[in-house]
C-alpha cells in the first residue's frame, strides 16, 4: 500500500513540476498567457471571388473584441455588378450590399442625314446646231450696201482715164454689193467728134457671181446700148437700164437726145454661191477711144 502512495504523489509532484515551466524552458510565474486559437485555414476561398476571413476566438472559445467575420459573396458575372458584404463585430452582423453606379450609353445609328453640296461650275459652252453657213466674212469695203439707194459712190471716170478700181466681199448667195461712179463726157475731155464712150468693168473672182451694170444719162430720154454675148437685158429695181450676166461686162453708151454722153453707172454684185465666201475686185472705166 505504501508504495502505492509513493509512486502516486511522485507522479502528482512530477506533473506539477513540468506544468511549472513555458515552452521557452522557464518558469511561469504568474498565470498562464491565455491563448489564441484560429479556426479554419488562414484564408478560405470558397469560389470565384468569395473569401471567408478567419475568425479569432479567445481562450474560452468565444470571439474576442474587436475579431470580425468579413464575408464575401461571389459575383455572378450575369446578374451585374452587384457586391454584398457581412461583416460580424461582436455578435452584430451588418449586411452591406453596394451596386456601383451603373451609366447606361445609348447609341442610335440612324441613316446619316448629312447632305453634302457640290457646286461646280461648268466651264463648258454648249450651242445649239451650228448655223455657220461658211467661212467669216470680213469685208473692208464700205457696207451696208445691199440696195441701189445705198449704192457707193466712187465718184467721177473721166472718158480718158485710165481704170480705176474697188474691192468687196459676197457672204452667200443672199448678199448683194451695190456701187456706182459717174462716167464723164463733157469738157475738155471729149465732145462730139469723139465716139461714144465704153463703159467696161473686169471683174476678178475667187468664185463665179452675177455681175450688171446700169446706165442713167445725165440729160433725159432714152439710153441705147447692146448687151454683149452671154448677157441678158434687165432693168434695176429703181427702172434704169442695163445688162447682167457672169464675169467682166462692158457695152457702149449713146444717150439718144443729145450730144451729151455722160452718165451715172450703176454695178450690182450678187448670187455668190451658198455658204461660199467670195472676195472680189472690179476694175472700171468709162473710156472713149
């Protein structure tokens, strides 16, 4: 029985003496620290953005002040942005939940309504049909001319003159030149003794054209004359008479009542052919031989 008891106060006195020192190898001398405990691992995840913090519990197995729980609950990617946290703090769970402002952008394409304007301007010049009837004409003569009225005056062919000459231009057929000189007789130039005169012209063409030539006698009665072969009798529009045919014309002049044989001529070019433009030159005379 003795031993029993030995060996049972050696036992207690042995427990009491190991539980005398820390785990440095020291002595306590006071009561023991008390001592923390953490549940769990260090840090939880529980799925695709939840993390459990651990919680810290005191030595009689309760949270300790100030230990929170912070709880976070995944975020469906589908549901929106939407984060709701827990947070434990002495017994108290708050819930929080925060939904981030969202901005909504609203684009509208729509058909574009921009009008763009070009102005341009045409430097073109656009005609109707071309009523060109042939070269331009430029005629250095004296025009209009177109009537015996406006005949042009070339003034006086003295019967022993030598030709003289004037120049023009038919546009057409429908263009008419008109001229007229005085072939003189009287003075000292010829009398009676002298034979009548010859009024001549000769005419030079770039194309073949009607050409005649009227006598008016200064004293009044009747003209004789002889159209010459290729020509043809005709009046003019005021009633003198003359001869018209193509080319170079002449005839000689006898003014019947007297012995006067001075008298206005009258030349009429014309009926050029269409769209033609003929330049021509007309030598005159009135001479007595």
């Amino acid at each position: 029985m003795l031993p029993y008891l030995v060996r049972a106060r050696w036992t207690a006195f042995t427990l009491l003496l190991a539980c005398s020192f820390d785990g440095s190898g020291l002595v306590s001398a006071g009561p023991p620290s008390p001592t923390s405990s953490t549940t769990g691992d260090p840090s939880t995840t529980t799925g695709p953005g939840a993390t459990v913090t651990p919680t810290t519990l005191d030595p009689e197995g309760t949270m300790s002040e100030g230990a929170t729980m912070s709880t976070t609950t995944p975020v469906d990617p589908t549901d929106g942005p939407t984060t709701t946290t827990s947070t434990t703090t002495l017994g108290t769970t708050t819930t929080t939940t925060t939904e981030p402002e969202t901005t909504t952008t609203t684009s509208t394409t729509g058909p574009d309504t921009t009008t763009s304007s070009t102005t341009s301007t045409d430097t073109s010049t656009t005609t109707g049909p071309d009523t060109t009837t042939g070269p331009v004409c430029v005629d250095d003569g004296t025009e209009p001319n177109e009537n015996e009225g406006a005949a042009v005056d070339l003034g006086d062919q003295y019967c022993k003159d030598q030709p003289k000459s004037f120049e023009g231009v038919l546009d057409g057929d429908g263009d008419v030149d008109w001229f007229r000189y005085h072939g003189d007789f009287s003075g000292n130039q010829c009398d009676n003794n002298d034979p009548d005169p010859i009024a001549k012209i000769v005419v030079t063409a770039d194309g073949p054209l009607e050409v005649c030539l009227y006598a008016d006698c200064d004293i009044d009665g009747d003209t004789a004359f002889t159209c010459p072969n290729g020509t043809m009798t005709a009046n003019s529009p005021g009633g003198r008479e003359g001869c018209c045919g193509t080319g170079s014309m002449e005839y000689a002049v006898n003014c019947v009542d007297g012995g006067n044989e001075s008298a206005e001529m009258y030349v009429r070019l014309q009926k050029a052919q269409p769209d033609a433009c003929v330049a021509y030159k007309v030598d005159y005379s009135y001479f007595s031989p």
